[in-house]
C-alpha cells in the first residue's frame, strides 16, 4: 500500500497580480471594475500601486480607487 501525501492547499498569494494589471495598462486594455457597493466603472487603467488604481475615462472625471474597494475587475470586450 503506497503512502499517500497530504494535499497541499492552493496559495493565498500568487503574485501575479502586478504583472496582469502591467499588461493592462501596457495594451491599453479596457476594463470594468465592481466595486463592493456593485457600481460599476469602465475605462482604461493608467496607474497601480499596492493600494489603488487609476482608471481613465473618456469624458469622464478619471478615478483613483482603492483596492479594498474593488470586488472584482475584468476585460471588457473590444468590437
């Protein structure tokens, strides 16, 4: 009988996160972002840091919105 390894749990941190949000705003990607309070906002990212991101908008004041804040972001489609 073969002993079986314990399984090993998923990462809580992959750091991966800085390289996505790069690509990002390196190909102008547009995004929407959810926030916790289910509004939501499109544009392109311009800027991150380990608390906030800034998110451009055409005709739009741009926006700097903290990360606790987000529930989720994701691509938007492009026509």
């Amino acid at each position: 009988m073969a002993t079986q390894k314990p399984k090993t749990r998923a990462p809580e941190q992959t750091f991966e996160e800085p390289a996505y949000l790069r690509q990002l705003i390196d190909d102008a990607v547009p995004v929407r972002i959810r926030m916790r309070t289910n509004e939501e906002f499109s544009g392109i990212l311009e800027y991150y840091d380990a608390s906030f991101v800034r998110l451009t908008r055409k005709g739009e004041p741009n926006l700097f919105i903290y990360k606790h804040d987000i529930k989720y972001l994701f691509e938007e489609e492009t026509a």
